[in-house]
C-alpha cells in the first residue's frame, strides 16, 4: 500500500497526513490555478453531485463548449469535399486539428497518420479489417491475432473478423506476457513475412492496470512474443482509456496502430474518434468497400477503382463529421489553458486515485474484517504501473460480498455517480473475480447479461463496483465517496448510522383516509420463497369487473398450497392462526411517479386498475421523468372522475387543471417514448398541460399518455402461464399491480424506528412507509414476507398470478409526503433482509386467470 496505512474503522484518513506520509511527492491540483474555482467556473453544474465515472466519460468544460458555440456562430463551414471557400475552410481546419492530434501525441505527419472514425470500437474494427492477416495454408501456419485477456469487449471482438479468414485467435494472459521475456528470441523472426497482430491496453478500463509500454518495442523486435510462432510482428495499442489522463509519446512507443475516443479526454464531442496509423504500415493495409471522397478515380460500368493517395483520404468513407473535428482544437485548448497539459492531469489524478485507496483499503469493521476487496494489480505506487481507477467489491461483515447493484442504488441516492458491472472488460472480470468460464455460461443460463442488475448469483459476485478520476475531480468528490462507503457500511459504537449527506426537496403530499378493513381468507400455492416486500397481480376482464376495498361484504380472497414448512404447521397458519387476511387500501397511479388516488371501488381494463399509470411526464427530450431525477413529482396528485371523463391534477401553489381521459381520435398526435426499454405509442396531452408542468418543475416538461390502441407485452411469466400468452402493460415498470403486506412493513417500521438517534417513537408512520412502495393493494393479516410465497391469489371471482419480484428501488427512499430523501430505508431493508418485492402479473389465459362466477 502506497504511504502509511489509514487507521482503521469508521475514521477518515486526513489528505494532509497521508500527503505526509508519501514516500514520494504528490502534486494536487494545477500549480497557482484553483481548482476550487475551476470547478465553480467551468462545472458549476456538479454542485452538489460526485461525479466518480471519468473512465466512462469525462466531462467538457463550460469555455470548450462557449468558444465552440461561437465559433460556429461566426464563422461558415461547408462540406470539406467541395471547392468553394467555406468549404476550404472546413478542410484546412480539419488538416489543422489533425497535427494538433499528433503534436498532442508527441509526433508528426511523417511518422503518423490520422483516421477519423466514429470512436475506437470503430478504429479497432477497422484495423480488423484492413490488416494484411495470411490464412493458413500448406507452406504456412498463417497468421496469428493474439490479444491480452484484460481487453475491452471492442478488442476481443476483433477475432469474428479473423475467424472469417480462418487466422488463429489466441487470448495471452497478462501473467503470460509478463513472464515471456524469459522465453528468448529463438522463434520470434522479427524480419519474418508472415504478419501478427498483437493487440494490448495501455490501461486497463477494469482495475486500471497500466501495462508497460515497453512491450510495443519488445513485441516488434522478437524480444517478447505472445506466442512462439515465426513471423513478423505489429502492436496495436488500445490507449482510450489511457490517454484520458495521461500523456503518450509516440515518438518513443511507436505503436503500429494506436484506436482513441475523443470523449475520454475532452468529454465533447462524443462519436468521433481516430486510428493513429504508423505510416511504414500503411501501405500494408487492404481495403474492399470504397466510400464517397475516397476515389482518386473509378468507373460505375465496370471494376475500376483508385484509392487516394493518402491513407486518411483512403479509409475516411463518406463525409467525416467535420464540425466535432473542428470541436477538437476547442477541446486542446480548453485542457491546455486549464491545467497546462496532461503531465500534470496524470499527477492530480493519481494523487486522488492513492489517497482513496489509502483510505478505502484501511477501512475496517470492528472486528477487524476489510469493508471492501479492492481488484489491483498495483498498491496505486505510482501513475506509471496504476491509473486513477479503483475496481472494488463492498463487504458485509462477514466477508460476504455485497451486489454491486445496491451499491449502485445506494450511491445515487447520495448523488454519488460511479459505474458497476464488468465493464465491457469479460476476461479481466473473470480474472478478479474468479469466475470461470463454466460460470459464465451458467450466469447467461440464468438469465444474466452484460449491462443488466442481475449482481450476485448462488452469492457469488458477476461483477464489482468501479470509480474514476478526472482533471477536474476534487479533494471533495474522494471524500465524499470514502463518506458513503463509511456511512452504508460502518455505524458508530452505539449503533447509529453516521450523517447522511444527501437531501431531496420538500413538499407536499395530500393521502386519503385508511378505508374499512375488507374481510378475506387467503391460501397459497406451493412456491421457492421470493425476495422483498410489494407484490403485484393481474386479472383477466371478459366481463365488466371491480376490485372492492369496502362494504360490508366484502370478496373472499382465496388461495391453496400443497405443502407446508414445519413452522408454519406448529403457527397453524394455513387454519387461520393469525386471523382473517384483509385488504384494507386500493390505490392507484394515473400518472407515472406522481401522487397515488385512493379509492374504495374501481373497475379493471386490460392492462390493470383503469387508468392506472397511463400517463407520464417527460422532459424536453421526450424522456421519462420519475422522482429518481425529479422528487416533486410526487407532489402533483390527480384525481379522476369517471362520469365526466376527466382527470384534475392539482399542485401546491397551482391552479387546478382538466385533462380528458381519453384522447380525441382525429387530433391526438402518436408518438413513440421508451419506458424500461420498451417502445410505447403515445400522444402528447397539449400545450396547456405542458405549460402547467413546465411552470410547476421549472423546465419545460410534457405530459403525454399510451395510445388506447397500443398494446404492450410484460417481458416476465407468470409460473404456470403458458407460452404464447402475454400480460399487456400501461406505462408500468414491470406488471399490472403491484401488492404490499402491512406486516412487512411494520417490521420494516421497527428496524427504523429502533435505529433513530432522537429517540423518536415514530420516526416512520406506517402510512408514510406504505406510501413509499406505491402498492395498488395493500393487505393485512398475514405474517410478515408471508406473500413472498404466494404463487397466486383471489379477490372473490378475480384471480391474480404472482410473477415474481420487483426489483428493489431507491424510490422507497422519498417521503411521498414531502420529496425528501431519507437513505435508512433503502439501507435497512437491504440489511434487514435480502429480499426482492414481490409481484403479480395478469396472464391472458383463462386456465391461470379467470372468473369464478
């Protein structure tokens, strides 16, 4: 570990002394510039946010997108390939950004050559492509494609294209080449015929692993081979995630081919990336399709063609995107004058990335076990071996890894924006984390892939928890982050959480009454316990159909299950030893995120309660907004009235307004929205609703509800729905309702309110925590979690299927009564128990769900 060990346990470790400590001098910060006022400056929109996810994208700073605003402003630009003078300008500016890249990179047109292309996945591809592989044939063993395990997906990828060609794909672990010096030169040939292409990161996008550079001279020369076959061989090197925070000199490491991403370095502009080419190899390159702009010559009624004479011209197909390359130079300069140039953002950087893995590695529970497993192959002892990447797993006390996924949750809940999963980055996941490849077939089998919640699986990790350094992080951002990490893990001596850092707006939200208690009897299905607390339940609507919550004879509620755990016999729980099974709230949503409309009796469509969540709000973009982003919402309540076929929203301070409830057929507009990556058909609810909105959040904002003719599918199944039959959904996340058991919740309300450092007696009112979960039925009288083992249910004649459970949300962190956020809530039900709610889906078919009389 780099410097003198942090103490342990909920302590911070001061940045003052471990600056002390350092063997070695760490620079923070750029010189006399303050980086206090940079911030303020150049990002004043991350007030009151940690942005830790550089690796994935840096930010642009506001003068880079200022002066390229006017520039554009003042000046015209037309399409390069033409002759007049605003295209000439296009041109000689692009030619200028091109040495402004080489110069960035120590080097020259005589040495390099720049290809645009639409990012580095887009450069790789292309030098897949284009390289001059040899298959194997009776005199020869063809060429080889190695690649170092600990590469991005867009590297490994490259071996479809090679596989075409039949060339040998071998991926090299890091282990391997570091050993391989030892092996000799005597079956490297490096004045060989025969081309190989090994491929490398300069940083690994997974841990931050920074591999020597050195290997591209070694590699070239025979020193150090992949693998021992003859032949001669080039080096491509992967430097996108390199190259954000730290210098390369080309004129030292001459790369062969060298793929970038311009957003790494300068967050804008995005799409557009180069392939820095070594022009001795060139002309080795082949090329089949022929693009505009890339013709020195050729014919339309028969095979002729010219390329170009230079390799840009050549491989450039159609129109490069000329204003983001003009973009560039506004980007070099912005970097230049804001910290002097990346030798210094590879100090600061690395500063912040050794400070906070000081810190983290010392934080330790009482009894002595590590509260995160950090996945390193350096102790961070200098930015030449570790860039400003810290890859790590969150542990509970007993060593168990906690899923990257609520870490995820957790973090955003204090504004905290990191990355999880594994990070386009397979091999160097499998390898951290001990997964085999078996595993990894068997985590697809169970339905996990790459980008999905889907964190642990038989307890064991599918991926891990990664932050990033940027020039423009801060002191503040590290500390903020090693805050979370104390306050979601570590608790004083008296059990307290420590402070929270995190708030959401206040507000107000207005809830009906508790309604009578409905009488009901409940039996349950044999199933495998399910994780957490709402669940949901669909019917099929032949007939016209209610879902009762009073009256004086109310429907029973019925259910079977074939066996029974020993304990449930000795409580006499299915002979009714905790009494009747009521329902006691039946709510319902009509705009998605917004206040819940409680009612006593209300009819059923085909996608759920009528007009349950058929609306939502969106954003200029036309992007769905939710109290993730936005807590107000659920301070605008609406209320529906049947008989005049209007819905009147009402918001503190608003004047109330009207909107119908069904759209008119000749003016509505269709237009498409995603929601949870589904395409939904909308029609937009008109500009008087929009301004109300807009007026209301302080940013322009519409309202729009699902077309009445559009049907969409739940993606989950109920367990004995048959194939080919489908749940239609509203605008919902994942089914028609959603269900809650007010014991769940009470024991949820005790392990809260135990732990409040006031002493209050109700920190958290039932009503407000059910509130929180957004259930449409709310039940009473069974155990707590009871519901988890319902496969299905009956409310007199409707029968609902339970489909499984609803992922956890950091939305049961906001007070439905006022916006804010409150962590504990979040944070105790994980901890309390590992559960997932539980959720009903409405099948289509009659032999899972149908009337009984």
């Amino acid at each position: 570990m780099a410097g003198e060990a942090a103490p342990g346990g909920a302590e911070l470790l001061a940045f003052a002394r471990f600056r002390e400590s350092s063997k070695q001098p760490l620079a923070y910060g750029y010189g006399p510039r303050s980086l206090r006022e940079l911030r303020q400056r150049e990002f004043s929109r991350l007030a009151g946010t940690v942005y830790l996810d550089h690796a994935g994208a840096t930010l642009f700073p506001q003068s880079q997108l200022t002066r390229f605003t006017n520039d554009l402003m003042e000046n015209v630009y037309g399409n390069p390939h033409s002759q007049n003078i605003s295209s000439r300008l296009t041109h000689d500016t692009v030619e200028h950004v091109r040495y402004r890249i080489l110069a960035h990179f120590h080097t020259s047109p005589e040495d390099y050559s720049v290809i645009f292309t639409a990012g580095s996945t887009a450069a790789l591809k292309l030098v897949a492509e284009a390289f001059p592989w040899v298959s194997p044939g009776p005199e020869s063993s063809g060429s080889h494609f190695c690649y170092l395990t600990d590469s991005h997906t867009s590297v490994v990828g490259m071996r479809k294209v090679t596989m075409a060609m039949n060339v040998t794909s071998v991926p090299v672990r890091p282990e391997d080449m570091w050993s391989a010096e030892t092996q000799g030169t005597a079956a490297c040939d490096p004045d060989g015929q025969l081309p190989h292409l090994f491929c490398y990161p300069a940083q690994s996008n997974f841990s931050g692993t920074r591999y020597p550079l050195s290997w591209i001279g070694e590699v070239k020369a025979g020193r150090r081979c992949p693998v021992n076959v003859p032949g001669k061989w080039f080096v491509l090197l992967d430097a996108a995630s390199y190259v954000s925070t730290s210098p390369l000199d080309l004129s030292v490491h001459q790369a062969d081919f060298v793929p970038l991403s311009f957003y790494k370095i300068f967050g804008f502009p995005t799409g557009l990336g180069a392939l820095l080419v070594n022009n001795r190899v060139a002309p080795l390159l082949r090329k089949t399709y022929f693009g505009g702009g890339t013709a020195a010559a050729y014919l339309a009624g028969e095979d002729f063609y010219i390329p170009r004479h230079s390799v840009a011209e050549r491989f450039e197909d159609g129109t490069i995107s000329f204003l983001d390359v003009i973009a560039l130079k506004h980007g070099f300069d912005a970097l230049e004058l804001l910290t002097g140039g990346m030798e210094n953002i590879k100090q600061h950087t690395f500063t912040l990335a050794q400070y906070t893995y000081t810190a983290l590695s010392a934080l330790r529970y009482p009894s002595g076990a590590p509260v995160v497993r950090i996945y390193s192959d350096s102790e961070f002892s200098s930015p030449e071996v570790q860039g400003p990447v810290i890859n790590f797993n969150v542990l509970d006390p007993s060593g168990n890894i906690i899923g990257y996924s609520q870490v995820d949750k957790m973090a955003n809940l204090y504004n905290i924006h990191l990355r999880t999963g594994c990070f386009c980055n397979t091999g160097a996941c499998q390898r951290h984390l001990g997964i085999s490849d078996e595993m990894v077939k068997k985590h697809l089998q169970a339905g996990h892939v790459c980008g999905d919640n889907v964190d642990l699986i038989d307890g064991q990790p599918t991926g891990s928890v990664r932050i990033s350094f940027g020039y423009m992080s801060t002191l503040e951002d590290a500390q903020a982050f090693l805050r979370f990490i104390i306050a979601m893990q570590l608790r004083g001596s008296d059990g307290q959480p420590l402070p929270q850092t995190a708030a959401g707006e206040a507000g107000a939200l207005s809830e009906s009454e508790a309604q009578d208690a409905v009488l009901a009897t409940t039996d349950r299905c044999s199933s495998s316990p399910q994780k957490e607390a709402p669940t949901a339940s669909g019917v099929c609507n032949d007939l016209p159909s209610t879902v009762d919550a009073g009256g004086s004879h109310p429907p029973p509620l019925m259910a079977t299950r074939t066996q029974q755990t020993p304990l449930e016999k000795a409580a006499g729980v299915l002979d009714g030893g905790l009494g009747p099974h009521v329902i006691t709230n039946l709510y319902l949503y009509p705009i998605k995120s917004c206040a819940a409309f409680e009612v006593t009796k209300w009819p059923l469509g085909n996608q759920g309660l009528l007009y349950d969540r058929s609306w939502m709000v969106v954003n200029h973009n036309g992007v769905c907004l939710s109290q993730k982003q936005e807590p107000r919402l659920c301070l605008i309540q609406p209320f529906i009235d049947l008989q005049q076929k209007i819905m009147v929203i009402r918001a503190k301070g608003m004047e109330p307004i009207e909107v119908p409830l069904e759209e008119d057929g000749e003016q509505a507009q269709i237009c498409q929205s995603k929601v949870c990556a589904d395409r939904v058909n909308t029609y937009n609810c008109g500009e008087k609703i929009s301004s109300w909105l807009s007026r209301f959040f302080g940013r322009p904002c519409q309202l729009i509800k699902q077309s009445s003719d559009f049907q969409r599918s739940a993606k989950r199944r109920g367990k004995d729905q048959p194939v080919g039959t489908a749940a239609f959904l509203s605008l919902v996340n994942e089914a028609q309702y959603l269900l809650i058991n007010r014991s769940s919740v009470l024991e949820l309300q005790q392990q809260l309110n135990a732990s409040d450092e006031h002493g209050k007696e109700e920190l958290f009112p039932m009503k407000d925590l059910i509130s929180r979960f957004r259930a449409n039925i709310i039940t009473n009288g069974t155990r707590a979690f009871e519901e988890e083992k319902w496969d299905g249910v009956s409310i007199g004649s409707l029968r609902f299927q339970v489909s499984g459970p609803c992922h956890r949300c950091q939305m049961i962190c906001i007070d439905q009564q006022t916006g804010q956020r409150n962590q504990n809530v979040f944070q105790k039900l994980s901890e309390s128990r590992e559960r997932k709610n539980a959720m009903l889906s409405r099948p289509v078919g009659r032999s899972q769900v149908y009337f009984t009389g």
